[in-house]
C-alpha cells in the first residue's frame, strides 16, 4: 500500500503553554450563562455582577474569541457581557429565550431594542439564536418557532443590523422538521453524545455519525452548520448518561476538538463555568460539571493537564491500482480518488505514531484487524488506545503498513476479491513529496509540462497525472519548500495567483495601533489583526491599476458604500470596478478611495479594528494605515 501525506493541514504540534491556568489550545466558542444562584434567591445572590462577568470575559478569552448567552433578560447578562466581552476581546453570539408565551418573546425584544438604542449591539455581535431547545421540550412548534424568529430578523433588519439569525435546536429536531433549515440563515444544532450514553472513546464519532445527513442536506441548501452546544460532564451520576469523570471529559474535549478541526466545525462547548447553583435548583450533579473552569474563574485541573496534538492527515493508495484505502459505514475498502467532498473524507486517515493507530477522517474510528491470519478481516471500530488489535506501524524501507501485534502481517488488497482489504503482505508504499528545482528549459522535457487550471488555480503537472505544484509552508523550519503533491483542495497549499508584473507584495498594517494587520474574514469584512507573518495577512499592493489584492482569496479590496463606515471586503477583482481602486498617500500613511472622493480606509475603532471608510482625516489614528513591502 502507499501511503502518503496530502496535505489536507499543514502539520502542527501543540505543545502545553507554561501557564498553569491556561489550555494549549482554543475552541471556536464557549457557551456563557451569568447565573451564580438558584432560582428563588434575590438578584445580588441569583445574578453576578458586571465585574464578575467582565472578570469571567478575562478567562473565556484564554480558551476562545467567541461568547454564547441564552437570554438578553435572565440577569441582564447582555446589558452586562456585551462591554465586558468587547473590554477582553471576544466576539458575541446572544440568544433571545422563548416560551409559550409571546408576552415573554416580547420582553426579550423589547431588551433588544433597549441594547440597540444604547450602541451595544454592533458588528461585535456575530449571530443572535432565537429560542434554544424549545421545540424539542414540546412548548412550541417548528412552525411557532420560526414566526419567532422572523419577527426579531425582521426587526433587527428594519434597525440596519444583517446580523445571522438562527433557531437553535438538537439535531432531530431539524432532521424532523425540514422547514427550519429553509428558515434559517444558518443551522444551530446541539449534540451530547453524553445524554446518549455513549462510551466515552466514540463520543466524537457518534457525534459525526449524528451529523452526517445534515451536512449533506446543508450543503445542498448552501447552509452552514454550526454546533451551538456540545461538551462533556466531570462530575456526578445519571442512568440516562454516559460515565462521567475528569478523564473521560479532557478524553471527549480533546476527540471532539481533534475530529472537529479536521472538518472546519464551527461550534461552541458548553459550557464554559461549572454551575453547582444548578444543584440547590434542583438539578442533579452531572449537570452541574460541563464546565472547562470552576465557579472561581480558575480552569479545572484535568484541562491544565491536558496537551492535545495535531495528528497528519494521510491517504493510503495501493501503488499498483492507484486505488484509495476507504471508509463508509464501518467497512473499508479501496476506491478510485474522487471529487465528491463526502468521499474524499472517506480517502482520508490519520495516524498517531503515539498510540499507533490509524483514525478514519470520515467517522472518526481506527482501522482494526482481529483476525491474526491470511485474509484476515480488516475494518474499523471505535478508536481504543489499549486495544491490540488498532496498533500498525510503517516501515519506510519497504513502505509496508504492518500491523504492530499480528507479528509478520500487513494490510493487504486482495484485487481478486472486489478489492477487499486484508492482513497479508504489504505492497510498496510511496511518499509524495517529489523534488521540484530549476533546470534548463527543453521542449521535449516532459518534466517541464504544467496546465495552470483556471477553476481552482492550481497548477496540474501534464505528465505525472494528479499532481500539482504544492507550497508545504511548514518546512525547512518555517521557510518552506515547493513539492510535488496530490491535488487536493483542502487548503491554500495549491493555490497560485497570478499576479501583474507591477503589483508588489505587502503587508498592510496601521502605523500606529499593534496587532493591526489587515486580513479577510470568513464573514465577509476585513478586520485588523495580530500579526502572524503567514498569507493570510498578505497583499500585493498595484499602483498602475490601484488594486489591493488579497493573497488569501485572491480578490481585491472593495468598498461600495459612498458614506461613513461604509463597508469594505473583498471581491473578485475587476479591472473597471471603481469600487476596488485605491491610492496610497505614503507621506501621510493613509490609503484614499480613488473613486469615493474623500473617504479613506480606516479601523472603526482601535479596539474593534473593522475597516470601513471614514471621512479624511490625517489626524485620525485609525486612518494612518501603511503598505510595506513584504
């Protein structure tokens, strides 16, 4: 078998910060509530202060740059986090409660119409979820639900806000009612493989498999998924629960965190605070300890301990008929490489030289063989690190996939039995990774023979069939290599731009504000940033055709709003789009609108860093914004 690295991630090693109270990575999101008492105690004891939560803000931000609430009215949490959440830094998802009762969805808009009047709700405020889980406790419809929802969008639009605007709800909720995926702007699902009783190592993988039919109707609808709650217990009993312990809740965060960034999950873990109040509310322990920090803001142990790290993904090809390792449903079996984004998932592995196992990208399971003789039955089954039957090991002299404890074994395709894979001798394994350098130019040099392919931009070698010219940004300590790869899609690594001869590679920073750096965002807008001296913060600065060209995306930098804090992203570049040209005035460091006369690009503020247009001003700090050469 060949089995080769496709780059699909750059490889990463995360190793633990030096802090005691800090995790060595972070979530998307974490979910926040501001209560601290049970339900009967009066306000100063039921509900935290606004330092408390500005000082809870502190610590979330050390896990995640976004926040999560249920309510704007339940101890007046929005009035409260939203500063507080700006003052650390993070990012705002709020959520609006609903009941039965419209008078109460009422009081929930009425304190959103109060936020709005006050200038809290603004660009800091990522999506708003209407109603969480009210549907599947039985006290509104779907379609009740949804008349909910277009009643604050319809609001918040009359206002000028296009913020996102969800129900959020657990998966069968949408898999029973079809019409909320239509309805929504994106799809908010919660999912516990915990309350299914799920054994702790296929806690993640139950979560995938939960997941599976929703991405593909998701994607039929252009509809983005993200996962609005999901997380594990630490503490406490329940017979309609899973085994809940410190070890088994880092065991499921660092499953979860691993399966999820292979994938691009956006979600956000519940909860962010252990919430023992819910106890003397009634409730039962286990409920009590989904938390990543105890009550007093320090992060629970058994997270300070955790280091998590980034596993390569890897395919596995048989180099005689070029066919992929695959999975589907629990069996394995080969296939010929495939643009469907649902089957390269199954073409795609990752191995673990820790625990020697090889994990399936496509339902988060290891390949295992229990069957220590020829043709024995090779499948995969929920990853274990203790069982013997998962541990492989590769050869690199022989390029064999052996498995580590059926000594004299390896994986094997059986060509005369529909490709079935089994234990038996390994065929030569090969790596990708082909030398790419200069040479002297020769027409007959097949070697030399490249398609530059304008759908994906990738530049495809015409003799050597399913290569491209790939960019491994994480070699040579950090100053790269060119290589031959696998086409693939699954990142930038393939992606070149062609560029004018005059264009001249930058960066665009503000002169006077750190960790300011200009890069597109997922949201469509263009944010200043900490610098990370990777592509994504690069330009390519034309002043022939006054285009400032995105490296990331390849689009240009664009504003088609004549006015103040008009808005500016990126879009595909347009040589007579007047919008897209800009002139630098390099003394002042300020970078004018050539079209919209007056108007110079400019951070909204220097803490939030949003570019927009604002009137010229040389005197204004958030205009001084530099282009220098990268």
């Amino acid at each position: 078998m060949k089995l080769f690295l496709p780059t699909v991630i750059a490889s990463v090693v995360l190793l633990l910060s030096g802090s005691t109270d800090a995790l060595n990575v972070k979530v998307p999101g974490v979910n926040y509530n501001s209560r601290k008492g049970p339900d009967w105690a009066p306000d100063n004891q039921r509900c935290k202060t606004a330092s408390e939560v500005q000082k809870d803000m502190y610590a979330i931000k050390a896990v995640s740059d976004k926040v999560r609430i249920y309510s704007l009215l339940d101890c007046n949490q929005a009035e409260f986090l939203l500063p507080a959440a700006k003052n650390a830094g993070l990012q705002v998802h709020l959520g609006i409660w609903t009941t039965n009762s419209h008078d109460y969805l009422l009081q929930e808009k009425n304190k959103l119409a109060s936020l709005i009047d006050s200038g809290l709700v603004d660009n800091n405020v990522i999506g708003l979820h209407v109603g969480s889980e009210t549907i599947y406790r039985e006290e509104i419809t779907a379609d009740t639900a949804i008349s909910y929802m277009n009643e604050i969008r319809d609001y918040i639009r009359s206002r000028g806000l296009n913020t996102p605007v969800t129900i959020a709800d657990v998966i069968d909720i949408y898999y029973g009612n079809q019409q909320l995926i239509d309805a929504v702007d994106y799809i908010s699902v919660n999912q516990f493989s915990f309350w299914e009783r799920a054994d702790v190592n296929e806690g993640a993988a139950i979560t995938l498999d939960r997941l599976k039919s929703l991405r593909q109707v998701a994607t039929q609808k252009n509809k983005k998924i993200v996962i609005s709650e999901v997380g594990w217990s630490s503490n406490g009993e329940d017979p309609a629960a899973s085994v809940s312990s410190p070890e088994n809740q880092v065991k499921f965060f660092s499953d979860f965190f691993q399966m999820a960034r292979s994938h691009n999950f956006d979600y956000y873990w519940y909860i962010a605070f252990d919430s023992q109040w819910r106890v003397t509310n009634g409730g039962k322990a286990v409920e009590a300890n989904f938390g990543m920090f105890k009550e007093d803001d320090s992060m629970k142990s058994n997270f300070q301990q955790l280091t998590i790290g980034w596993k390569d993904p890897r395919a596995i090809r048989n180099a005689g008929t070029n066919l992929l390792l695959s999975e589907n449903g629990g069996e394995v079996y080969m296939s010929a490489k495939s643009n469907d984004w649902l089957v390269q998932e199954q073409q795609v592995w990752f191995f673990d030289s820790a625990t020697q196992q090889v994990r399936s990208k496509s339902s988060d399971r290891c390949l295992d063989a229990y069957q220590a003789w020829d043709g024995g039955i090779v499948h995969v089954y929920r990853c274990i690190e203790s069982e013997a039957n998962q541990k492989w090991s590769l050869e690199s002299e022989t390029g064999k996939l052996k498995h580590a404890t059926h000594q004299g074994f390896c994986l094997d395709q059986d060509a005369g039995q529909n490709n079935k894979l089994q234990l038996e001798t390994a065929e030569f394994l090969e790596f990708h990774g082909g030398i790419v350098h200069m040479w002297s130019c020769n027409a007959n040099e097949v070697n030399q023979r490249w398609n530059l392919d304008a759908a994906t931009n990738q530049l495809k070698h015409v003799t050597h069939s399913g290569l491209c010219l790939d960019a491994d940004l994480s070699a040579n300590n950090g100053a790269g290599k060119l290589q031959l790869w696998g086409c693939h899609m699954n990142n930038n690594n393939q992606v070149w731009r062609v560029i004018p001869m005059s264009a001249m590679a930058a960066t665009v920073h503000s002169s006077n504000v750190n960790n300011a750096y200009l890069q597109p965002t997922t949201q469509d807008t263009v944010v200043g940033a900490a610098s990370t001296g990777k592509w994504d913060q690069h330009w390519f600065w034309d002043a022939n055709s006054n285009h400032l060209i995105s490296k990331l995306n390849g689009q240009c930098l664009d504003a088609y709003e004549a006015q103040q804090g008009g808005r500016v992203h990126t879009y595909a570049c347009i040589a007579s789009e007047g919008n897209q040209k800009w002139n630098y005035d390099a003394t002042n460091q300020i970078i004018k609108h050539a079209k919209h006369s007056g108007f110079c690009l400019a951070f909204d503020n220097l803490n939030n860093k949003l570019l927009q247009l604002k009137s010229c001003n040389v005197g204004d700090n958030t205009q001084r914004i530099k282009i220098a050469a990268a």
